[in-house]
C-alpha cells in the first residue's frame, strides 16, 4: 500500500474500531504494519483508556474521521 505517512501523523480523528463507544485520538506513527494512536479521548464503556497509546494493525477493521 502507497500513502504519505506525513499525511496522517499527528492528525486528530474519531474512530471506531468495530465498537459503537466514541473514542478520539491523535495518530502518532503509521507504517506498512499499522496505526499506532494515542487516545485523547473515550467512553468510559469502549474499554479504551485516555492517555493510553493502541496499535491498530491494518487487518483490524478499524474506521476513522479526520477531525482537524
């Protein structure tokens, strides 16, 4: 997969990977492996916690606005 990676580090999204809970964060690094994203904000029931930083390989069917 071709992209620019500088197009996505440091941008705010909205995700929702294959849960309904809100979560928001700031992708930190994106590589052929995957998304690493620190969490800024989350529903106490997503199971996500604020401050923590998740790595999403790109098999997991993780969905994602840009919000900035």
């Amino acid at each position: 997969m071709e992209y620019n990676t500088e197009d996505y580090k440091g941008r705010k999204i909205w995700l929702f990977p294959n849960d309904t809970y809100s979560k928001k964060g700031v992708i930190k690094n994106v590589d052929d492996l995957g998304f690493i994203i620190l969490i800024t904000e989350a529903d106490e029931m997503s199971g996500y916690a604020v401050g923590r930083t998740y790595f999403f390989n790109h098999a997991n069917n993780l969905t994602f606005f840009f919000l900035d």
